[in-house]
C-alpha cells in the first residue's frame, strides 16, 4: 500500500555508517553554537565516544545508554540535537548494535 502523503525517512537509502558520519559533523557544528558551555562540553565529548567507538560489545551498550540519556537532555532546548542523536541512535540499531 502505498500512502502519498508520507515522505520516507530522508536518509533511509543511505548505508549507516554514512548516515552517522554526516550527523556526526552536523552535531561538531551545532556544539559550537550553543550557548551553555556544559551542554556543548557534554555533545562534544558524546561525539567523540561516538567516533572512536568499535570494539567491545560492553563499551557499545554504554555508548548506546550514553546517547539515549543526552537525548533526553536535549530533547527540550535544543530538539534538533535531539533529533540528530537519534538519527544515529536508529543507525547503529540498523548496524546491530
């Protein structure tokens, strides 16, 4: 069936890791332009565990709980962060992680 009126997901032909690799450079520029210094410190520093994440299974489910919770956090003030974070979020779920 098909529904006109809805638009797929915009990303949803790109591979994953595509996907957080983009989102990943759109939170880098929006930490810059927040005006907390506690919130930016927080998304940078999630960015980076984002980046250099990998290896142990245990470490990825940390990760994972890391984003849900900053998600939260975000959710309100800063929605279009939120809504990145879980972009990625769905990307590493399609990745099996």
């Amino acid at each position: 069936m098909h529904f006109p009126f809805c638009t797929p997901y915009p990303h949803a032909k790109k591979m994953p890791q595509k996907i957080i690799k983009e989102t990943l450079g759109e939170l880098r520029s929006q930490s810059t332009q927040l005006d907390n210094t506690e919130s930016s410190h927080r998304l940078e520093s999630l960015v980076a565990s984002i980046e250099t994440s990998g290896g142990l299974r245990e470490k990825r489910h940390g990760l994972i709980e890391e984003i849900r919770s900053a998600i939260e956090h975000f959710e309100v003030e800063h929605p279009r962060i939120a809504e990145d974070l879980n972009r990625i979020l769905i990307a590493l779920s399609n990745m099996g992680i």
